[in-house]
C-alpha cells in the first residue's frame, strides 16, 4: 500500500467558470488558473502523483505549456491514473476536503464523487468529497479563494 497527499488552491477570478470535482458549480466567479482550476482535482493528482513517487502535477502538466491552457482537469486525472496503471499501482480510496467559504457544495458533492469514481475506475463509495469553511478565517474565509487537501491509498500489484 502507499499513501499520498496532495493541496491545491487558487484565488477566484471574474469572468471564470467554477468547476470543482468535474462538476461545474454556480457562482459569480471561477479559478484564476491555467488549467479550468480545479483545486479538487489538482490535488488529488498531486496525492496520487505522490503516492506513486512520480513528483506533482506542476512536472507533468505545466502551466507554461500551451497543451493545458484551459485544459479539462478530468483529462489530467485520467492520465494520472493511466500512469499509475502503468506501474502496476490501483487507487483504493480517497478523501478530499474542499476549503471554501462560498459557494456552498453540498447539492455537488454527490455528482463530484461519481465523476472521480469514474475517472479513476473506481466505485463512487471509495471516494469521499467533504466541504467546509474557515469560519470567515485566512484566505478561504475571505472568500478569496479555493483550497483543497486530497488523500488517496495506492495498491501496490508488483509487492506481496
């Protein structure tokens, strides 16, 4: 078994979408990124990314590549998981916590954990999405922006 941790955040920026998890979200606002800024899915790459001792995703996707401008942060995931795939390693869980003070995500939670389900072949009760707020704390809390913290397990099909 292996273990990973990864964090993401990004401040919002006018004129964007919000797109957390692979669902996209209704707010006045989306992420100041290069990708579509999907904390969620950043970090739990960069947990997997980890786990699998294969860097973060800042070596494999980065953003002074044209490739990822705007890219779909699903694509990234699933070739994450492809890579893992590759080195005979298979997701077996992950918790990702979702730091925002706004906009609320309980009505996306659900959607969010099937679409990383999918993405990484795994089924949906082995993926747990959980928001919270900072109490009006720090960055999030002045709604400036998204963190996310994401830890995943890694099976390990080349050790006894």
């Amino acid at each position: 078994m292996r273990i990973g941790h990864g964090y993401d955040a990004h401040r919002f920026a006018p004129g964007r979408r919000l797109v957390l998890g692979g669902v996209e979200i209704s707010h006045d606002q989306g992420m100041a990124a290069h990708s579509d800024g999907d904390v969620l899915i950043h970090a739990l790459c960069d947990a997997l990314l980890g786990a699998a001792g294969l860097g973060d995703i800042g070596r494999h996707f980065p953003d002074s590549s044209a490739e990822f401008k705007d890219i779909d942060s699903r694509i990234l995931l699933r070739r994450v998981v492809m890579q893992l795939h590759e080195r005979a390693l298979d997701v077996s869980n992950a918790d990702i916590t979702v730091i925002a003070q706004a906009p609320k995500l309980k009505p996306y939670i659900s959607a969010m954990q099937e679409r990383l389900a999918s993405d990484m072949g795994i089924a949906a009760d082995r993926v747990n999405v959980k928001a919270t707020t900072t109490e009006g704390m720090g960055f999030t809390g002045r709604g400036e922006g998204i963190a996310a913290h994401a830890v995943v397990l890694l099976k390990d099909e080349n050790s006894n």
